[in-house]
C-alpha cells in the first residue's frame, strides 16, 4: 500500500507540479473546468479495475452489479438533465460520441455537412485530415462576414445543392446562441439526420441558460469535461429510443471495448451536480462573468468576434492591434492566465499564427471568481497584450507585475487545497 509519491517519485512530481500550476493559474480556456473533489474521488476509485463490456444488466462479464449501478445512474442523470429519452455514457470522449453516431447512422462515402473548422467548427465535422472528412464527403457551412453569425440563408442553399446525410449544428469557438429550429426545418427539406454537437454549451443547456437541442436533434453528442464539469469523457443522447439501439451497437461492440467504468461513475457524480439548483446559478454566471471579461477588452480597444458573446466562450480580435494568436498566447502564459489561440472568421493568418484568442469562463467561475474578478482578468490581459503590442518580445515588467497579481488572485479563490 504504498503511496504515489513513494512508490513513483518521477511521477507524482510531475502530478503535484501540474496541481500547483493549476492552483497559480487562470484558467481561461474555454474547453476545461475544475471538477469537484467528488469527481476526482469517483475517478480515482478501483472501478478502474472492472472490465464491463455490454451494458448495465446485460454484461459479458461477471461481477456486474455494482458498476451497474454507477452506469445506471449515469444514464438516468443524464436523461433527466436534458430531457432526453436515450443516453450513452460510455463513449470515452467527445470524437467517440460522434464517430459512434456516423457509424451508426451513415455509410463510408455519405454527404455530411457541419460547421467550418474557420468559422468555429470542430475536426470531427468534417475537417480533411479527420476520419469525418476522410471516410465521409465532407462539406462546410460557415459564418456571415458581416456579423460572423451562422449564414443559415447560406446554410439552406448548400444542403438543397448538397443533399446531405447528415447535418451537424454545434463547433468549438462558436459564442453565438444557435437556431436549432432553423437546422431542424433544413435537415428535414432535404431529408437529413440532424447532430447536435453540444460539447461545449451542454453544462449552460443543462443549467438552463441556453437553447435545448434535444427535442430538435434526432441526436446530441456531448464531452462530459467541459461547461457540463464532470471527468474527461463523451455521450450520447436523444429524443429517439428507437435510434438509441443503433447508438449503442455502435459505441459497443461497433467502436469501443469495455467501458471506462471508473469514468462513468464520476459521470454520474457530475450529472448529479449539474441536477442541483446551484448549478443553474453557476451557469447563468458563466455567462455573464464571460462578458464581463470581454467587456473589459472591448473598453480597451480590442474586438470581440460577433460583437459579443450568448455563452461561455469569446474569440477576441487581435487585430486592431496588430497582435497575432501564438505570441498573445504565450505572453499570457507568462503572467499566468492561460488560453489558446484561434482562428478568426476568414482570418488571414495561417492557424499555427491565428489573428485570435478563445477565452472561455467556465474554470475561473468555477473556482468563484464572479464579474468583478473576470472584468479585472479582461483589463488584465489587456495590460499584457497593450505591452506586447508594443515590444514582440513581451514587456517582463508588466508580465511580472500581472503575474503577481493573478497568483494573489488565485490565492483568494484556492482549489484543491486538500491536495497541497
Ligand atoms: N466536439 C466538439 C464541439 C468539441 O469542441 C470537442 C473538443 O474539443 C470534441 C467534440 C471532442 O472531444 P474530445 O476531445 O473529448 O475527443
């Protein structure tokens, strides 16, 4: 019974030196969260050990029962979180959940149509060098160049022309609410299956601050690490218990061998979470911390894509400062507030330089940062880029002095104090 530390040192330094990076960071990208001690617990518990392959009450091993209960929870969160009469939670992640859905609903070769990569769209919708964009004819709809907002007139033209399978509504820098009617009345002109990604926004549907696809989509896919804050995984849901057979053919045995049982325990722990009143509250606060962070930005002269944000997420412009992505991200870094560069709608730069920043609030809101916080992390940033606008190289007065501040900061809002 040894412990991590004495049993491998290598190892737990490298664990304790990320715990402590967290600890003196601001996390601000918009794909992670800070999960519960809850989580972490169910995580790292010995359901790793239990090979699970089928589902709950139907196995292909035994010693079942009790994993059947944590998968059976699991489930029965999720549908009630959402509103759905069909879940999966065994995908192990978000491009699970949508190649679990292609191969239970199209053949190699079949038309799908989702959301450019440059427009805010995720690699799994179609992007070449994917298995989506390699098995399947990909094809992309984009956004406005006016308004950067999804061109659903546009939208509507390309699928009459195209004739898709599959429509796929949902990305990864997308900040905007979607019209989830307007992809359903298109998906059934020309006779396509609609996916809803939901990856992103699922914990805001689920706190009840966003749109629901659920009743829209005849199926969503989800990460389970992202605004929703449970461990890193995927699922499937919808409206539809006749589709859901094929969905959970093809997660097991189509894809998948047994299920991270460990993984969807702590699932169930988040679902349970997500299900409490004070998640709606956390929800609703995302949202407006994340404006609050990119108002501040605006008042110091930068550009938010779209003029705003409906959700969790924010792409800043770095344009009006002559800034590119990857220097901007990596002087953040400097002064701890970490976040990743991205693409702007037809942006000039190459994506390994970017003309933008992806800031996201789901972390810092987390750990109890409200908009007064999130108004001073934007005013923040702004010093740090302001200076690298000025000198390429970064300014390391001002980097320092925000760094100091930001691990001040961090310090008021502490997480995983237990954890040294
Ligand atoms: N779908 C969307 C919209 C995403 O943003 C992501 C993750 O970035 C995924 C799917 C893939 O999830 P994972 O990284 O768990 O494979």
């Amino acid at each position: 019974a040894q412990s991590l530390a004495d049993a491998d040192p290598q190892l737990a330094s490298a664990i304790s030196k990320e715990i402590q990076r967290q600890q003196t960071q601001i996390e601000l990208i918009a794909s992670e969260n800070i999960v519960s001690r809850a989580v972490l617990e169910a995580q790292g518990s010995p359901l790793t050990n239990k090979y699970a392959e089928g589902y709950p009450g139907r196995r292909y091993y035994g010693g079942c029962e009790f994993v059947d209960i944590a998968e059976e929870l699991a489930i029965e969160r999720a549908k009630k979180l959402f509103g759905a009469a069909y879940a999966n939670v065994q995908p192990n992640s978000g491009s699970q959940a949508n190649q679990a859905v292609f191969l239970a609903l199209l053949k190699p070769g079949d038309k799908i149509l989702g959301l450019d990569l440059s427009s805010g769209g995720h690699l799994t919708h179609g992007a070449r060098p994917n298995l989506s964009g390699k098995w399947f004819e990909a094809h992309a709809y984009g956004v406005r160049e006016d308004n950067a907002l999804i061109d659903y007139d546009k939208l509507r033209e390309q699928a009459k022309e195209i004739q898709p399978q599959m429509i796929i509504a949902g990305g990864s820098a997308y900040p905007r609410e979607i019209d989830f009617q307007a992809f359903r009345d298109i998906a059934d002109e020309v006779g396509a299956y609609l996916l809803v990604d939901m990856a992103h926004f699922a914990g805001l549907v689920a706190g009840g601050v966003y749109p629901n696809p659920v009743q829209l989509a005849d199926v969503c896919t989800t990460t389970t690490h992202k605004t929703l804050r449970g461990p890193r995984g995927g699922m499937i849901i919808s409206r539809d218990e006749a589709l859901g057979k094929k969905f959970n053919s093809a997660v097991f045995p189509g894809l998948q061998g047994g299920p991270l049982m460990h993984v969807i325990a702590a699932k169930a722990v988040a679902f349970g979470e997500a299900l409490r009143p004070e998640f709606k509250a956390y929800a609703a606060s995302v949202i407006e911390n994340c404006r609050a962070m990119s108002g501040a930005l605006v008042e110091a002269g930068y550009d938010i894509v779209s003029g705003g944000t409906d959700s969790h997420l924010a792409l800043v412009d770095l344009r009006p400062k002559s800034l590119t992505g990857d220097i901007s991200e990596a002087a953040l870094e400097r002064a701890h507030m970490t976040c990743n560069k991205n693409g702007v709608p037809f942006d000039p730069e190459k994506p390994t330089v970017t003309s933008g920043l992806r800031v996201g609030a789901p972390a810092g809101t987390t750990r109890g940062f409200g908009a007064a916080e999130f108004r001073r992390v934007g005013e923040m940033m702004a010093e740090v880029l302001d200076a690298l606008a000025v000198n390429r190289d970064g300014d390391a007065e001002v980097e320092a002095r925000v760094r100091d501040e930001v691990i001040e900061l961090c310090e008021r809002f502490p997480i995983y104090p237990a954890l040294g």
